[in-house]
C-alpha cells in the first residue's frame, strides 16, 4: 500500500487542484492545474542521496562540490532502524520502522511518531510539519514536494525534494539553511521517499 497514494489525494468531495491521478513517483497526486504557490525559483543549493542499492534508507548524501554531508543506514531486521551520521560518524537522526515510524532528531525533534511530526491536512493535499516552534507545509508541486512555511497570506519557499533516474535530490534555499533546515529536510526526505507507510 502506498503512503501518499492515500495520504495526498483529496477525499473530503471539496474542490482541490490536486487530482489523484498517477504521478512521476507513483506516490503524488498530480497536480492540475499548476498550484498557486510556485514561487520564481531562488538560488538553490543541492543535497544528493546516492546509493548503491538504489533506496535512500541506504544511502550518502553529497552536497555542494560533492562534500560528503550524512551517511544514512537502515537495518535489515523485522523491526528495523535508519540511523542518520554526519561526517564525524555522530548518530544525529534515528528512524524506527514499526507500524507507526517513530523519529528522532537529536536536539530539533524529539521522539514521536511520524504521522505527528507530519501530519496529514484534513483535505489531504499538504502535510505540516513542526520545526524548532514554526510551522511549515510539504505540498505536492507538479515533479517534487515543496516546502513552504505555513503561511496563508504569503507562503515562503524553503526547497524541494523531487526523484528522476538518478536518485533523489533535495534542493534547499539560502534561509532554509540558515534556519537550520537541512537535517530536517534530510529525515523528511527518508519518510517521505521510503516508501513505507508513515501514517
């Protein structure tokens, strides 16, 4: 069963621009039309997650000038872990995999489920996410998933995640990372691209 087949298509009957048709993931609703919040596309810095065994949930991510950023393993047991390291080999994130992921990181999120750290909307279209006291939003944008703070009036762009053959990228503006966005965008991207239920 696939988490954002069910978890981004609207099934409330009101009106909505995203139509649960297939997307490029096969994990989207594709939007129709263009949503309204596409901003003019600032300078973004790109964070990659390469794996040889083709999933995120084993994977180095590689950042501007191909520094080596984090280090991402998951073990192979039933109940299972992903466990996120920087460069100095420091735990800094955890994931366990139960039926009801739980995460952790380390000194921005304290230990919780996912699905209260990213919690479905009631429309099902965008899923809110909490971080050091702000509120922000990831909505399905045409190929990726955007992040935009959770303002009605003025929502701000903070960066995307998208997947093409080569993997998957997160692509991150100049605030979103002095605000101290990337480890967030990082364990985002590992629940949001697992593939596993997160609900």
């Amino acid at each position: 069963m696939n988490p954002f087949l069910q978890g981004w298509s609207n099934t409330s009957g009101s009106p909505t621009p995203w139509v649960a048709s297939p997307s490029v993931f096969g994990v989207l609703p594709y939007p129709t039309p263009a949503p309204t919040l596409a901003p003019a596309t600032p300078k973004l810095d790109t964070y990659t997650f390469s794996s040889s065994s083709g999933t995120v949930l084993n994977s180095v991510v590689t950042g501007p000038h191909s520094q080596r950023y984090f280090r991402v393993t998951t073990d192979s047991t039933t109940a299972g872990f992903s466990v996120v390291q920087n460069v100095r080999n420091e735990s800094i994130a955890m994931i366990e995999w139960r039926k009801h992921p739980v995460v952790e990181i380390i000194g921005i999120v304290s230990k919780r489920n996912s699905a209260q750290w990213l919690t479905l909307s009631p429309d099902k279209a965008s899923r809110l996410m909490n971080v050091r006291g702000r509120n922000f939003l990831w909505m399905p944008d045409d190929r990726c998933i955007s992040l935009y703070s959770a303002s009605s009036s003025n929502p701000q762009f903070f960066g995307r995640v998208s997947q093409n053959q080569n993997g998957t990228t997160i692509e991150m503006t100049a605030e979103a990372l002095q605000v101290g966005l990337l480890e967030t965008f990082v364990v985002s991207t590992l629940l949001l691209m697992s593939g596993r239920n997160i609900d």
